[in-house]
C-alpha cells in the first residue's frame, strides 16, 4: 500500500536492526542484541522453544526516523493453534504501523486501527485454509522519549521504574469480569475446561486471527503511555512461557542485575525453563541508559 506522508514529512525506510539466529533444532537458545546510535538505550532479545513439539513464538524489532525522531518498536507474537498467525505479525504489523500517515500525530489511535486492520488482513489472507491459527501481540513502541504500550492477549510487558515493577499491560483472560461481560454481551460463554476459556476452546479473550471466535475473540489493544524519565531503568515483554512461572517482581529483579540486556533477557528464558514452564519461551529486554545531569560531587 502506497501512503501519501505528506511533503513536509521525511521517513527513512524501516529497518530490522538485528539478523534473528535460527533456534538449533529448538534446544539452543536464540539471542542477540543491539545499541541505540545515540547511546541512550540498548536490547536484548532471547527465545526457546523449551518443551514444546513446535515453537509459536515470534519476535520483532524495528527501527526507523521520521522528521528526525527516532522510532523503535519491539514486539512479541505467542501463536496457538499454529504459527502462521504469529509470523503473519511479525512480517506486516510494524510495517503496517509505520506505514500509516497518522502515525506521528495520533500513536495511540493508528496503533488500535492498525492491530485491527492487520487482524482482518490476515483473516483474509487465510480465508481459504481450514486453519485457524490466533496469536498474542504485545508491543511497545518507543517515539523519542514517549513509549507506548499496546496488548492483546496474554503475553505481557513490565517495566522497572525506580526499581519498583509495574505492569504496562493486564493479561486478557476470559475469567476478567469486564472481558466476560464483553464476551457475554455479544453471545457468547466463558466456561471451565481446565482453565477458564472461552467457548470451551480458547484460554484467552483477545487475539488476532481464531476466525471462529471472531465474534468475541477481538484484536482490539488495550493501550497505556509513559514518558521515559530518570526512574525508568528498563521494560521487559514476553510470552506467558515466562510469565506462567515468574512474576513481574522476578523478571525485574533477575533483569536489573544484569548489565547487558541480551544477558539479561537469557537469564529470563533460563529461569523460566528451570522453574518448569512447559511453553515457548521468548522475551525482550530494553535497558534505558540516562546520563548524569550533574557533575560527580568531588567529596565523594
């Protein structure tokens, strides 16, 4: 799709800012990292298959400059029922994203139209299988100094901010009150089967793709804002694979300790293996990297 920007906007072309390591039959972990030019954050990227047969879990990261503002969006895509949904996210989501011409004057409006455009496109795309694969999006899109945080699904994204762990994104669960409500209102049941699910089938009330769920399985992403001060120290997305066996606090604490973030985003995966989980496993981690604005006191 052609968008015209307008005269007075310059886009660089979006770039992946790292080559992805191939998963070695599953068991080695895929990891790598990356620098921000102007040194002010950096990312690491790990991702296991684990235990599973098959690995359902995407990532992406992306990198672009509009108007001379630096944009950087990471995500993490957890497949069911098959991968393509997953991969279909990671080929043309952040691509769609970057490509619309509000983004820069509306983020949090083109991201909402953008997650659902790229649902119906991939629907579309899949019409004619008899697949009928869903994934988790859990994004976080970094415009200069402004992050937002876009979710559907139950992958999940932290942030640590003077230390303290705060969730940027609440898990999309049938069993949430005000998600069965939505679910109830347009038909249908959220019901016990092992764990909550809707219809029986699916352990989530959002999703891309799961065209039978449609109805009541929407993309639509739940979407929250900071602005990158002093205190924030670094934001943490994974699959529920991490998030099933360590909590938010956790994740933080083992991150914070390590200085390079695609050693930290290793020990992640690495915990959450040896703490049991039984799914794919994958995480981001960024660290911000905020300079001294006063001079080192010389009694010190």
């Amino acid at each position: 799709m052609m968008v015209d920007t307008g005269a007075t906007e310059k886009r660089e072309p979006i770039a992946d800012v790292f080559m992805a390591k191939e998963d070695d039959g599953g068991f080695a972990i895929a990891s790598g990292g990356w620098k921000s030019e102007d040194g002010k954050f950096s990312w690491g990227y790990s991702s296991f298959r684990g235990k599973r047969v098959t690995m359902e879990d995407f990532y992406d990261v992306k990198t672009s400059k509009i108007d001379g503002e630096t944009v950087c969006m990471f995500g993490i895509f957890d497949g069911h029922g098959g991968s393509r949904a997953a991969e279909y996210l990671k080929e043309h989501l952040f691509d769609n994203l970057i490509k619309h011409p509000q983004f820069m004057t509306d983020v949090k409006s083109t991201i909402t139209e953008t997650y659902q455009q790229t649902d119906m496109d991939f629907l579309e795309s899949e019409r004619d299988t008899c697949r009928d694969d869903g994934s988790t999006a859990s994004t976080a899109v970094l415009v200069g100094r402004h992050l937002y945080v876009a979710n559907v699904g139950d992958s999940r994204t932290v942030i640590s901010k003077a230390g303290k762990a705060i969730a940027l994104s609440e898990d999309h669960k049938p069993n949430r009150s005000d998600e069965r409500k939505r679910i109830e209102s347009a038909g249908g049941v959220v019901m016990w089967a092992g764990t909550w699910r809707v219809g029986g089938i699916l352990a989530m009330s959002r999703a891309f793709g799961n065209r039978m769920l449609k109805q009541f399985v929407v993309a639509e992403p739940e979407i929250q804002e900071q602005e990158i001060d002093e205190e924030f120290e670094l934001l943490i997305l994974a699959s529920d694979g991490l998030w099933d066996v360590v909590p938010n606090e956790d994740a933080v604490s083992l991150a914070r300790a390590e200085e390079e973030p695609e050693i930290a985003a290793r020990k992640l995966t690495e915990a959450a293996f040896n703490r049991g989980s039984a799914d794919n496993i994958t995480c981001i981690v960024v660290k911000f990297h905020h300079s001294k604005t006063e001079a080192e006191d010389p009694r010190h």
